[in-house]
C-alpha cells in the first residue's frame, strides 16, 4: 500500500492498495471514532459491484449507515440530486459530527462532496474513488460541485476530504473505455511536469497500477499545496481541457471526456509549436504515448468553432484566456492569449 499526505487548508492521507473498502471501518475508525452516523453516496453501477464491502465493513466498524444511491452518469451531476441529498442527510440527522462516505466516479465524488461543504455549513467526508480518474484527479484536492444546464461543474465549493481510500480492486470492474478515460488524465501529469512518469507509463500499468496512482497523486497534491485555490500553478491541470470539454460538447458527449482531453492536449501542442512555443517533437511523442493507451489524437471540429464554446466556458477571464501549452517534453506552463486571437491560434493545432 502506498500513502500521499496532502498538507492543504486541511492536511489528510490518500491511501492506495488492495482490499481497502473491506478494511475502511477500522481504517476510519483511526479518524472519526465510532458510533457515529455515515451516509454513504453513490451510483446505482457501483453500489451493485461494490457497496456492500463498504456498507458491511462500516458497519462492522460500530457506524450506523444510511444510504443515497442514484442513477450513475454525468446527466444526475445536477442541483435536483443535490437537494434530494440534502434532504436525505436532514432525514437521518445527520450532525457536523457525522460524515459522507462517498463510493463511486468523479459523478459521485463531486457531489457528495459538494453536499458535505454546503449541508449544516459544512460536514466532513471521505472519498472511496473507484474508477482511474476519480483516484488520479477528482478525489484529492478538493473540488466539489454540480452541472447546470448551460455547462458542466458552474456551482460548486472548495472542500477538502478528511481521507481518501483508492482501493485498486475496484478498477477490475471498470469497462477498459472508462479505464482509457482515466489514462487520458494519467498522460496528463507527465506532459505537464513529470518526464520520469512518461518514462514509467512506456509499460502497461493496468495489472498494477499503484504506483503510477500513487504518482498522479503526488503530482496533484503539489499543485494543490502550491495553489489550492485554482488561481495559479493549478490551473496547470487544465492541460488538454480547454480544447477538449469543446471537443465534448460539440460531439454531444459523444467523444468522452478522456478522449477529449488526448485530442486536446494534442491540439495545444501542435498549436504552441505552430506559434514557435514549443519543441517540434512533443506532439509526435504525446501522440504515441495516448494511442499506446488507446486514445484518439484528432477531431474534425474547425477552429472559430472550437474557440466558439471554449470562450464560453469558466476558464475565461473578461477578453482573455489563460491556455496550458506544453514547452518541452514533460513540462508545460500557462499562456494567456486575447479570446478574438484564440481561433487563429487553434487553428495551428489542426
Ligand atoms: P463517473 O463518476 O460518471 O464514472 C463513470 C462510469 O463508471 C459511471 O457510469 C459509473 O457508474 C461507472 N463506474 C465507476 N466506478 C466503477 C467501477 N469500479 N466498476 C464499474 N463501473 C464503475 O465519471 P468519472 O470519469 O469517474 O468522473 C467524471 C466526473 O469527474 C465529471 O463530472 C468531472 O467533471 C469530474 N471531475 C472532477 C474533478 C475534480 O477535481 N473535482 C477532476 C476531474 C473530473
Ligand atoms: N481537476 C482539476 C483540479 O483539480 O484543479
């Protein structure tokens, strides 16, 4: 097992090994002493595979458990689940003594976190990720939140988890599409500012993944303490997200999100080299790299309309944008460009 601390706003651990939601009760035991009332969030996929290793092993561990299960995928990430788990965590009565145990995705992850900043002024949770991205990304660092209708993640609270468990076991379940979607974000760290990782992700990870998860971690948990709250070197994480949440929403979420962020990374950097920003070689070495993982590296999206919905979305600030742009294999760094200079710039990409 392998264990990341995060010294953030709140300092915890992220723990990283098999067999970790049967032993979580006594592992939680350490942090939150029994009894004590849990309530456990997640989607009705992994609630089949994996919630009753959870639930029991909680149990066991003296807590009582109540539960809030919905319908697992992106459309449920909105305010009407959101008030649904208020009223859920309101009925059981739950106390600022109490938690949330979230068991699931990024889906999962967000919005139970996001009920835990908001309900009673602020509860403590923890995070159980069970696909590649949620263990890589969205469970450490604290960002919580929901979709609106006009665009993905626009409500949310910077809340940071008391502990977060990866237990491996769960991605034997994952369908490969989705462990694909996670090696999108995995790529990611090495392209921004890990040369060691690209070097170690030349072999197939999948069998054992801890350590590579174990590193991602480490990767994030730097930028975080650096910039926990998103107005500097932690936008570097954006790498690929920019131009890929447009190549998501102009495909109608037909091209998932970790395939949107490989076409987007790729895109940027072809881009930075078009504008002599660049070393020539990245592009073609991130283009092996993510279809060795089985990733796409192109859409047929223009440019004006990709510049279009990437200007309409959060990352904009007033009349400009601040994109990631590789410089150098295994490193990047961040780029503010005038949003009406933005297609033009794209266009060097495609
Ligand atoms: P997800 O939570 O929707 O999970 C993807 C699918 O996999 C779901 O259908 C789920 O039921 C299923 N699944 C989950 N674990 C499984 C398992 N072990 N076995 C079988 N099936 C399983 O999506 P995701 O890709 O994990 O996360 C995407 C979300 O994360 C987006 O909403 C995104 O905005 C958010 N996100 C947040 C952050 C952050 O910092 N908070 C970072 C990146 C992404
Ligand atoms: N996933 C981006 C961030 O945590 O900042």
């Amino acid at each position: 097992m392998k264990t990341v601390t995060v010294r953030a706003s709140k300092t915890y651990d992220v723990q990283i090994g098999k067999g970790l939601l049967s032993s979580a009760g006594e592992r939680l035991r350490a942090l939150f002493s029994a009894p004590r009332k849990i309530m456990l969030v997640s989607d009705d996929t992994v609630r089949a595979l994996w919630g009753d290793t959870l639930l029991t092993s909680l149990e066991s561990a003296g807590y009582t458990v109540y539960e809030f299960v919905f319908p697992h995928g992106e459309t449920s990430k909105t305010t009407d689940t959101i008030v649904a788990l208020w009223e859920a965590l309101a009925k059981a009565n739950l106390t600022r003594t109490d938690l949330i145990a979230a068991l699931g995705g990024g889906v999962v992850g967000d919005m139970a976190g996001f009920a835990a900043a908001t309900f009673l002024r602020g509860i403590p949770f923890v995070q159980f990720p069970t696909t590649l991205l949620a263990m890589v990304d969205s469970s450490v660092g604290g960002k919580t939140g929901a979709d609106l209708a006009v665009g993905k993640n626009l409500i949310g609270a910077f809340h940071q988890p008391s502990a977060v468990f990866c237990d491996v076991d769960t991605l034997q379940t994952l369908p490969p599409e989705i462990f694909a979607d996670g090696c999108a974000e995995v790529i990611k760290y090495g392209y921004i500012n890990d040369p060691a990782l690209l070097q170690m992700l030349e072999k197939p990870f999948a069998d054992d993944p801890e350590e590579i998860i174990a590193r991602c971690v480490s990767d994030k948990r730097d930028l975080v303490e650096a910039d926990e709250r998103d107005t500097g070197a932690r936008q570097l994480l954006n790498l690929g997200h920019t131009a890929g949440h447009a190549v998501e929403l102009l495909s109608d979420f037909k091209i998932s999100h970790g395939s949107a962020v490989a076409i987007g990374m790729v895109l940027m950097a072809k881009a930075a080299v078009a504008a002599d920003l660049c070393d020539s070689d990245v592009p073609g070495h991130m283009e092996r790299m993510l279809r060795q993982y089985h990733l796409p590296t192109t859409c047929s999206f223009t440019a004006d309309a990709l510049a279009r919905v990437a200007l309409s979305d959060k990352k904009r600030k007033g009349d400009s944008i601040t994109l990631v742009l590789p410089d150098r294999i295994g490193n990047s760094r961040l780029h503010t460009v005038f949003a009406d200079s933005l297609s033009a710039f794209l266009q060097g990409g495609l």
